[in-house]
C-alpha cells in the first residue's frame, strides 16, 4: 500500500493520530473482525496505549466527515482505533506486533 493512502487514513481522535481497525484490516487483507478478535487474544503483547474503542460520540463524528459511511457499516460493533504505536508509517516494531497477530499472506509479508 502506497505512503499517501496510508496517510489518507490517519485520523487524529482524542488528541492522538489514529488508524481505525477497517482501515488496517484493509491493508492486512484480512476481516475486521478476524483483526479484532487477533487483538483481543493477545492484548497483553501490546504496550496498554496501543489502541481504544470509540465511542458514541467519535463515531458520530466519523459519520458526518464521512470518514465512515454510516453506522450500519460498523455491524453494531465499535471501531477501534489504533494509536500512532501501531501505524505502519511510524514505528516498525509496533507493525510486526500487529502483523504477527494476524493470519493473512499481507501481515506474513509485513512482519
């Protein structure tokens, strides 16, 4: 994926620069939930910074810049939202956590 789509998808949230876990399901090539749920059962090889779920509030504010579509895209389930630890452009070591989760041909090739 190139730097300047990567960058597209930067979002800054509660003061932090955020990529939302659709987004880097996308890049990994794999479902968001298959990402989440990764995540979920290996939270404790991540730095506690490492992501947040959003709330009600932020995800109404993705809606109407239109960052997201509409609510009914998220399936009921609440983004997470993957601090700048976890951006591809920004720290290596925190991509290969990230990728080391995930069972896809992308996050093999990344990690």
């Amino acid at each position: 994926m190139k730097l300047e789509l990567i960058q597209n998808k930067i979002h800054e949230i509660r003061g932090q620069r955020v990529m939302l876990d659709f987004d880097l399901a996308e890049m990994y090539n794999v479902e968001t939930r298959a990402l989440k749920q990764a995540v979920k059962r290996n939270i404790d090889r991540f730095p506690n910074d490492f992501m947040f779920e959003l709330n009600e509030k932020e995800i109404e504010n993705l809606v109407s810049q239109s960052v997201i579509p509409s609510k009914s895209k998220l399936g009921g389930a609440k983004p997470f939202a993957f601090t700048e630890q976890a951006c591809p452009e920004r720290s290596r070591r925190s991509v290969a956590m990230l990728s080391s989760v995930l069972s896809s041909k992308k996050a093999n090739e990344l990690n």
